[in-house]
C-alpha cells in the first residue's frame, strides 16, 4: 500500500513532510483536506488526527500526526534509501536531538508565530499586530546570532551533514520574507546555509504545492 499524506497543499507543516518524504524517495499519495471548508474538523478526519490539525499519514493502516514525528518515522522506516537524514552514532545522534529541539525552542517558536501574525491572520481577515511581530523577529534575531556563530563552524546545524533538524527549518523559515523580514539575509552563515537548503530539489518539488508522487 502507497503511504497516504492527508494535508493541505499549501499548510507548511504538510510541506514539511513531504519535503522529507522526497528527500527519502518515498512515493507518496497526496489526499488533500480543504481548510478553508472546514474538513480538518470533521467527525471522520478528527476520528484520525484527534485535534483537528493537518497533516496525517496513513502508512498501510498505520496512522501518525505531528509532522516532525511524521518525518522521523519516514526518516527511520526508509533510512537506507535517499538522503540519510538521522546520524546512528550514539553522540552524533544526540547532537542531533540537541539541533532538533534548538529548532522547536529557538526558532520556530518565533517564525511560526511571526508567519502567523503577519500572514494568516491577514489571509483569514484578522489584521496582523506589527508590534508583536516586531518583538518575535528582535528574539529570532538574537537566536540566530548564536545560529551564526554555530554555522561558522560547520556546515549545517547538527555538523557536516544534513539531518532532519536543518529540514525542519525550511518550510516557515521560507515564509519569513512574505511575512516581512529579511533577517536570514542578516546573518551571513545563516543565510549561507539557508540558500543552501532552499535549493535542495526535495523543497523545490513541494514549496509552491505538495502533490502525489505516485
């Protein structure tokens, strides 16, 4: 049975997804939940994703949320094809974890809601506060110059190999500039490391629209 991704085409954490489903070469099925009609809140949808959030995959029967979850379990399951994407060596492992959870607590807690604040609420007809969203970017600012000095030293966050901690990044840290903030650009390793991961063909197959692979 082909893994099934139910999200929207255009939500980023259902990007994220798929962005590690075609770094792993894993042929997908895209079953799209409209937003914006409501279907995430659905009996039959929340039966399988209990808070009402996309994405989900329904891998043969099997059914996972949480988009980080979801790519660590694609991660694992297909790790000997594709890009490998989660260090085995126990302390190249934890330096992993270590950059995982650095992307939750020190950049994401930031972007998602500055993205939020100055893009979907507008989308949705609430109007943004740029006071807010000016604070967010002073804290995302601040963490990414500890961001810099670490990717002066090495290639992407984890060390000189990719991992799933710098695809995590992606989809929000995309969204920045439509939000309003060049702050990546800032930051001269950042924004190396940045481009870098923009360009991979996985991101460049789902940033404009997440579509079935097979």
């Amino acid at each position: 049975m082909v893994l099934k991704l139910y999200g929207s085409a255009y939500s980023t954490c259902t990007r994220r997804v798929a962005l590690v489903l075609h770094e792993k070469q894993v042929p997908f099925e895209f079953c799209p939940i409209a937003l914006e009609k409501g279907e995430h809140k659905r009996e039959e949808f929340v039966a399988k994703q209990p808070f009402g959030q996309v994405p989900y995959i329904d891998d043969d029967g099997f059914i996972l949320y949480e988009s980080r979850a979801i790519a660590y379990y694609v991660a694992k399951k297909w790790e000997h094809q594709g890009t490998p994407l989660i260090p085995t060596e126990l302390k190249a492992n934890a330096i992993f974890q270590q950059a995982a959870s650095v992307e939750l607590a020190h950049f994401n807690q930031y972007v998602e809601k500055a993205v939020i604040e100055m893009v979907f609420k507008p989308l949705s007809g609430t109007a943004g506060d740029p006071e807010i969203f000016k604070a967010l970017i002073k804290s995302l600012s601040e963490d990414l110059d500890v961001y810099d000095r670490i990717l002066s030293k090495q290639k992407y966050v984890a060390g000189d190999e990719i991992t799933l901690a710098d695809l995590y990044h992606i989809p929000y840290g995309s969204m920045l500039p439509e939000a309003g903030s060049l702050i990546m650009d800032e930051k001269p390793n950042v924004k190396r490391w940045f481009d870098n991961l923009s360009a991979r063909p996985s991101w460049q197959a789902v940033k404009g629209e997440v579509k079935s692979t097979a």
